[in-house]
C-alpha cells in the first residue's frame, strides 16, 4: 500500500467521520455541508476524467452541470405540478423518482457531451477552452430567456425526490445516499484509468503521433472520455438540484465550471481522490472564512496560487509524491 492510497483512505474515512459526528452532536447544517462536499466532489470527478486522464482543460463543464441539474427540476415540477411534460404524439410525464431523474440527467449530458465534444475536439489548448466555455456561456443564456422553467428566477422543487427504501427527506439518509453515489464513480473512475482504454487515453494526452502508429485514433479516445466526464457531471447537477431543491441558470454560469476545476487542481489533476479533497477544502473555507469577510475568495485565490505555484500535484501530490496513482 503506497502513500497516496493511505492518503485516499484516511480522506473517505474523515468523509464518513464527520457527518456521524455531526448526527451525534445533532447539528444538521455540518450535514448538509458534508452532503454539498460530495456533490460538487462528484461533478470534479467528472472533469478529472477529462482533465486528468485526457489532458481536456475544459470551461464549459456546467453545461453538464446545469443540463443535470434542469433535467431534475423539469421532470420534478412537472411531477408536483401534475402536468405532462408531452402529449402528442406520446404521453410523457414528470416524475419524482431519483433513479428515473438520474438516468434522463445522465444520459441528456451525455448526448450534449458529444455534440460538443465532436465540435470542439477538433481544437486544441486555448481555442477548446474558448469553445467549451462558449457552449456553456450559450446553454446560460438559453436558460435565462426560458420563462417556462423561471427564466432568470430558476425554479423551486417543493419536495425533495425520493429514493426506494429511503427517507430523503431526512439530512443523513440523503447524505449517505450521495456517499454511495460518490464512491461508486470513485471506484469506476480507477477501473477507468486502469483499464487499456484509459492508458491509450493518458498515452494521447502525452505523445500522439506514436500513438497513431499503433493505429489508435486520439481523437475518438478524447471524445468517449467527454461524454463520460460529461455524463458524470450531470449526474452531480441533478443531486446538487436535489439538494437545494432548486435550479438556476447560474448552474450554467462560468463561475460554476471555475468552481469545478479548482476543485481539481487544489486536490491534484489526475489524482483519484484530488477533487475530494479540493472540494472539501473549497467549502471549509467558504464556511469558515465566508463568516469573517465577504471577500473570502481573496484567501481562496492566494491558496490556489501557491498551489500552481509551488505544488503542482495539489494537496495530495504534494502528501503523497509526484507519482499518480488510481488505487
């Protein structure tokens, strides 16, 4: 066992400890805040996939993020409102139910994540990172002068959607809940990168001509790994949305896709448990310092420089050593 998985551990059993601390001292806000860690660890994980294991820095990823996140207000209101979402030519009706919510999430960021990805994939560096954040830009804009979903209000879910067997009304059952979620894509993200498809993935981010000389397209690598990376970030939006019991445009805001990839690089690129740790980090200073002084993000900025800085490999590279590792 080397360092960093030590490391990986020690991070999922204080994820686990804190929130069973918090139901012993009954304080159901540290709850909420442990369940927003997970969530916005979970979108991170997402963009790892791309970032990390494809080299894709991309700035459009609430897109994802947002299409999740709308794709659980629409069905849900459409649900509470006893309205069809569709009645000609087929009945198609809103629902309450996470499972269903999840799939549509997921399979609607997925298709938006090829249309994107086979556009702007054929870019590179500053021009794909211009591309995607346009795509973002314009789903934002497109959720603004949508009044049928609240428009530039958003849109409010009275009751949260439920889940077979569970009570997810209840702070520390959906907690868990979005725990199994979150550990579940943890574990398929390291078969991912284990796997020969995430090898031939991180040999096109390192030298791809000689992987053409093998007879492997890069460009179909990167764009499966989009539309994965994209896949799992809509799944983060529609539990964010769940959360909250709201959505916004701001799902779709640059300011969210800046968010996601701090995540990454504070917890480090291409680390399993990076974005965990990044995202945690990220809420414990909004937490702590969001009480002291409204321009909190000051000492968010500062720590992130000295994170590009002087520990590229962010908290855990810098913990665990240069080497990456997926265990």
């Amino acid at each position: 066992m080397n360092r960093e998985t030590i490391i990986n551990l020690l991070i999922a059993l204080g994820l686990i400890a804190v929130p069973l601390w918090a139901i012993w001292a009954d304080e159901p806000f540290i709850i909420t805040l442990a369940t927003k860690v997970a969530i916005l660890a979970l979108a991170g994980v997402g963009l790892n996939i791309a970032l990390g294991l494809g080299g894709l820095v991309s700035f459009g990823h609430a897109a994802f993020f947002g299409i999740g996140g709308y794709a659980m207000g629409i069905l849900a209101s459409h649900a509470q409102n006893y309205t069809p979402m569709m009645e000609w030519p087929l009945l198609i009706e809103g629902t309450k139910s996470m499972p269903v919510i999840w799939l549509v999430a997921v399979l609607a960021s997925a298709l938006a994540a090829l249309l994107i990805g086979v556009l702007s994939l054929r870019t590179s560096g500053v021009y794909f990172i211009m591309i995607t954040l346009a795509f973002g830009q314009m789903l934002y804009y497109f959720a603004i002068s949508w009044p049928a979903y609240g428009g530039e209000d958003g849109l409010s879910i009275y009751v949260r959607n439920g889940f077979p067997g569970l009570n997810t009304l209840d702070p520390a059952q959906f907690l868990a809940l979005c725990y199994a979620v979150l550990f579940v894509v943890l574990f398929l993200s390291s078969r991912l990168a284990k796997s020969a498809f995430g090898l031939a993935l991180s040999g096109a981010r390192q030298n791809e001509d000689r992987l053409r000389t093998v007879g492997i397209e890069p460009f179909r690598l990167r764009l499966v790994a989009f539309v994965i990376s994209g896949a799992v970030t809509g799944l983060a939006g529609a539990l964010y949305a769940d959360l909250n019991r709201f959505v916004s445009p701001t799902m779709f805001s640059w300011h969210m896709s800046g968010e996601i990839m701090v995540f990454v690089i504070l917890g480090g690129v291409a680390r399993l448990f990076g974005p965990v740790a990044g995202a945690a980090l990220f809420i414990v200073m909004e937490h702590l310092l969001g009480g002291i002084s409204e321009y909190w993000q000051v000492f968010l900025g500062l720590t992130l420089l000295g994170v590009v800085l002087f520990a590229r490999g962010g908290l855990i590279g810098t913990l665990a050593g240069r080497k990456v590792t997926h265990d």
